[in-house]
C-alpha cells in the first residue's frame, strides 16, 4: 500500500508545473479589487449635516411670537 502511495507521489511532484505568480495573480488581483471598491464607496458616500434642536427651537420661538 505504501510503495503505491509512494509511486503516485513520486510520479505527482515529478510531471507538477508550478504556475507561480499566475496562480497568486488572481488573489491579489480579487483583494486589490476588494479594497478599491470599498475604498470608492467610502469616498461616495454623503453625509448631510442635520440641524441641530437649538435651530428648531430658535425657529420655533421665532415663529410663535
């Protein structure tokens, strides 16, 4: 059983063509991608400033009197 496990292991690594950068391109390539889109969505979101309760009510006792 041993010997046979030992012989595909063998007869793996012997034909296995390692892809390099072309196998980690595509990771970097997704979290490069990730981290720009979240980055533009931060960018493009507004925040509209509210008014705070002293401007209602200062409104509020303007329009009373």
């Amino acid at each position: 059983m041993s010997s046979d496990l030992d012989k595909r292991v063998e007869e793996f690594f012997r034909t296995y063509q390692d892809r390099g950068m072309k196998k980690w391109a595509g990771f970097y390539l997704s979290d490069y991608t990730a981290k720009i889109n979240k980055d533009k969505k931060r960018r493009n979101t507004v925040y509209i400033k509210k008014k705070n309760n002293a401007d209602c009510k200062i409104k509020l006792n303007t329009l009373e009197k």
